[in-house]
C-alpha cells in the first residue's frame, strides 16, 4: 500500500473521523500543521470565533523530513488516565496506520509525580516542562494544573488550555479539514518553556518560530493572552528557564516584547521556584547553581544539529520524552 507523501494526507482520514464524532474525547494537535499554520501571514486568527483559518499549501508538509525521518503527529489529552490515553492513541494507529507518522498522545502528568518533584530536589530531573495536577480528586469540573520543569512550577490557569478550531482549506479538493488546536499564543508559550535550554535551536530559524511569534502577535487579543493574560504564568517560565541558561539573546525582540533576565540569586528567591519554602538560602542558591548548569548543557547540547538530527532519524528524542511525561507509545498502547 503506497504510503501517504504529506502529513495532512496521512492525517485528514483520522480527524474526518473525529469531526463526525460528537462523543470524542476532548483533545488537541501539538506542532505539525498547527504551527506551520501560524507561520504563513495569510492565515487568519478569529479570537471571537476561536478559530484559526489557513490554507492547505501553508500548513502542508511532508510526511519525511530531508533527514529520512518520519515526521511527528503530538497529540495532548487533559487527563492522567492513562487507558483514556491508551484508548486516543489506539484511536489515532488504527486510523492513520502503523509507522507511517511518530505519534505520541500527552497527557497530564499526577499529583504523586509532582510530590516527587518536590521532594526530591533534584535539579537535575528532567529537561522538559510538564503540565501536572494539584489533586487527586477527579471531579466534575476540570483539575487544577502547574507547568513545572525542575526547578521551578507556576500555575496553569484552565483558560490556558482554551482550544481553537484550526480549519485548513484546499483549494485544490475544494474541501476542508477541521481540527482541535491550541490558543494561537499558546504555541509561543510552548516553544519558549518546554525546554530547559529555552528556545530550541531548530525552532528558532527565520522560517520558524520568528514568523510564527510575528503573526500571531501582531493580533492584539493574542498579544494580550500571552503576556498579561492566561499565558502569563507560562511567559514567567520562559523568562525564568532563559535566564537560568545564561542566555542573553531576546527571541520576541521582532515583536517589541523583552524577556526579563534574573540573576541567579533572584531565581532563587522567585515564588516560583520549587524549593523556597523548605531550604534555607544557602541551599537554595546550590540548587539554582546545578540547576544552571543542567539549562547550560542542555542548551549546549540542543545546539548540536548534527545530534538533534539523529534524534529524529533514531527516535531518541521521542523515548527521552517518555521518560519525563506521561506520554502513550506503541508498546503501551499494545498493553493489555
């Protein structure tokens, strides 16, 4: 069977499925064709609508990357039961097909997960941020989150995971296809504060995350989400991890926004840094110290694009993500 040659024809069958589906789980599509939409100035961003308007020839783009590697398909579920994730992962193989994306289903990571962040003070656990829950009462109403990457934790206020409609229009066919996203700004906030280092170096090229901040910043709704609004929280975070790092560059500077730089004994006195409460000051200050050279390596590394090549082609970045998040892949979809 001929394998299909771009993401959305390899994906359009699974959220044709989903579209018709009044009952679906509540989910929305991480990366890919969302955020290739924001990086073309002809998609449009109605904020009154919660939705996101591109064109096929934007958001499109291969099924394999130059490398030979088979691109990604990340999806985010807002809850940490695992067989509610089991079962969109599942879901997502029997509709696409077996390897012909590297799919990946994000779900929240426990509370007794976060106890053990806290506890452990160990700065040097994980180099990707998380969303967590703060109970372990699931009740009608959706759970209370953070977004921590060690050693630091803010609150993710539920409007941060508001979801828009991305509706992706080809000309071509004549049809459409509709997905759940993310808040347009809400990627910004990603790309920023998912990793350790900060702003990745293969994220950061001009096609990339550049364009992407700019048309979606120059929406003043989303300008407004992102630093004075439910993505605030997660702007801290990007602001916090950046400085922790020693970097000195300003990744939203096209758009007239800085980041602010901490010296690393303010990081240790944040209100959001894990550990101010429990250790005294001169603790506090050796953790953010091996903290900081945790975000320099890590930076460091993910500099390396010879290295972050072979991550994709071997899927290495995808098993050390599973180390961290509460994240489904084959082997533990296959679980009985």
């Amino acid at each position: 069977m001929k394998q299909p040659e771009t993401v959305l024809q390899a994906t359009r069958p699974y959220f044709e499925a989903l579209a018709d589906d009044p009952s679906y789980q509540p989910l929305m599509v991480l990366g890919g064709v969302a955020v290739a939409a924001l990086a073309s100035p002809a998609t449009r961003i109605d904020t009154k609508r919660h939705e996101i308007i591109a064109l096929a020839s934007d958001a499109d783009s291969p099924r394999l990357r130059k490398n030979g590697s088979v691109r990604d398909l990340d999806i985010y579920v807002p809850t940490s039961d695992k067989e509610i994730l089991r079962g969109v992962y599942q879901g997502i193989e029997e509709t696409v097909g077996k390897d012909v994306l590297e799919i990946s289903v994000f779900g929240n990571q426990p509370l007794s997960l976060l106890k053990k962040q806290r506890a452990w003070g160990n700065p040097a656990a994980g180099w990707t941020a998380d969303r967590y829950e703060t109970t372990e009462v699931q009740a009608a109403g959706a759970v209370p989150l953070v977004k921590a990457i060690q050693p630091f934790e803010v609150p993710l206020p539920q409007k941060a995971l508001e979801s828009y409609t991305l509706i992706i229009v080809d000309n071509e066919k004549k049809d459409e296809v509709i997905m759940p996203v993310l808040h347009p700004a809400a990627n910004i906030a990603n790309y920023l504060s998912r990793s350790a280092g900060g702003l990745r170096k293969k994220d950061s090229g001009p096609e990339k995350f550049p364009r992407i901040a700019y048309n979606v910043l120059r929406d003043p709704d989303c300008r407004e989400w992102l630093l004075d609004g439910p993505g605030k929280s997660q702007f801290e975070l990007a602001s916090m991890m950046r400085s922790l790092a020693g970097r000195g560059d300003q990744p939203l500077k096209h758009v007239r926004t800085s980041m602010p730089n901490y010296s690393l004994a303010e990081l240790a006195d944040h209100p959001a840094f894990m550990y101010r409460e429990s250790l005294p000051t001169v603790l506090r200050r050796s953790v953010i110290g091996m903290a900081a050279m945790k975000a320099s390596g890590v930076y460091i590394v993910e500099q390396n694009e010879q290295l972050v090549s072979t991550w994709q082609q071997y899927g290495v970045e995808k098993i050390t993500n599973r180390w961290t998040s509460q994240t489904v892949n084959p082997v533990m979809a296959r679980e009985n």
